[in-house]
C-alpha cells in the first residue's frame, strides 16, 4: 500500500463506527493478503477467528511460540486448526538469541527483574511479531479497551511505527468479557480450557496464574510486579 497514512484518515473517518463483522469485512477488501489476525489463542482471538470463518472471509491467522506455552494452548492451536481448516503460522524467537539470553541470565530470568522480564518479552514476543509484521500493511488483534488503563486508550483503527508504518484494527475493543463468552457458548467455539481455571487472560505458563473472581482481567500476568505491569510490548507501539 503506497500511502498508507492517507487510507488510515479515510478509514477512521468512515469504518471506526462499523460493527465487528462490517469491520472485518472492510479490512479482508481492503488488505486481501496483506492483513492477519494475530492470535495468542485467547478468548478474544478465537471470537476473531469463529467470525471470520462464518463469514467466508480470507484472512491467514498466525500466532507466537515463545517457547514457554501451556500445554492447553497447543491444544487448542491444533482444535482451531482442524475446526476452521485453517492452517495457523507459528512464529519463533531467533534461537540464537534466546541461548544468548538463557546463558548469561538464567532460564527464568523474568523473575529477577522488570527489565529481565521485558528483555525476555522482546526476545521470545516483540522481535517476532515485528518481523513477521514488516510483511504486511494491516494486523488484527482481539485486544478489548476494558483489559488494562492502555488498552482503554487505544483505539479501533491504529496507525502504528515499527519497523515500517503499519495499520493495527482492533474489532473487538468496545466488547466486554461476558460478550465473548456469550458468544463463545452461543456458536460452540473451541477456547482455551485455561480459562475454566480462573485464568482470564492467558501468556507464558511461569508468567501466568489463575486470578480470584472479580479481580481484573490481566491481574494474573507478571503477578510479582507491579500491578500498573501487565503489557509485554506487544501492545505498546
């Protein structure tokens, strides 16, 4: 796309308004194969996908293996796979540069530090997604304004600067936890069995804990520091 900035004016003008479903419809006309879902297989995310498979729209979907996954969202990674007959790109950290990281800093550095835990982040999250992102125009994320304090900034339609000028479409951001598990039982979607656990939003398995009813929502992540830390950069451009 040859300027990008000049279609992410005109689409916040005319789409912001649009429902989840007319959205993904604009965008997969829009991008064709130069937009995804990003998934971290989620509740969020698997909405996202159920959508776009009902509405016969085109749009690859791809996910990212740090390497420190639960079992239950590789799981689920082969049941959205075989129920939608998608095929869902797996994204990995350079090996290099997580032997590198484990060598000089321990296999479970995150718990020694803020900056640990973020340099892990960068390595196994952050650089994948970026390259992987450097490919396409647009990204679709199942991100939802009521997650964290940045999260309710953002926005429906972004324009984002990675590595290159790339548009970020949140559809599901104005959608409350009820409404996707409503969703969820009311079209028979696979989701992560993580979350009949107690875990309402879902990462690394040793970054990650089940949470009390009522607390809020990413709570459970990075749960040894302070509460304002529950982004790993994915979602801070």
């Amino acid at each position: 796309m040859k300027d990008i900035e000049k279609f992410y004016k005109r689409a916040v003008k005319e789409r912001s308004a649009n429902s989840t479903e007319e959205l993904l419809n604009f965008i997969s006309d829009s991008h064709g194969s130069k937009v995804q879902i990003a998934s971290s297989l989620g509740a969020e995310d698997v909405v996202l996908i159920d959508i776009m498979k009902r509405r016969n729209l085109e749009i690859d979907v791809f996910t990212i293996d740090t390497g420190r996954l639960n079992q239950e969202t590789y799981d689920l990674i082969d049941e959205i796979s075989s129920r939608y007959e998608i095929k869902i790109n797996i994204l990995l950290p350079e090996p290099l540069d997580v032997k590198e990281m484990v060598e000089k800093k321990g296999m479970n550095l995150f718990y020694e530090s803020t900056e640990n835990r973020k340099l892990c982040c960068d390595i196994r999250k952050v650089k994948p997604l970026n390259r992987h992102l450097s490919e396409l125009d647009a990204w679709i994320s199942g991100i939802r304004s009521e997650q964290n304090q940045n999260r309710l900034r953002s926005k429906r339609i972004e324009l984002e600067h990675r590595d290159k000028l790339i548009i970020k479409y949140n559809p599901l951001l104005d959608w409350t936890y009820k409404q996707i598990f409503d969703y969820i039982k009311e079209n028979n979607v696979p989701y992560n069995k993580l979350h009949d656990l107690g875990y309402p939003s879902i990462g690394c398995l040793p970054c990650t804990r089940s949470v009390k009813q009522g607390d809020k929502n990413r709570s459970g992540r990075w749960y040894w520091e302070e509460e304002s830390n529950t982004e790993c950069g994915l979602h801070e451009n």
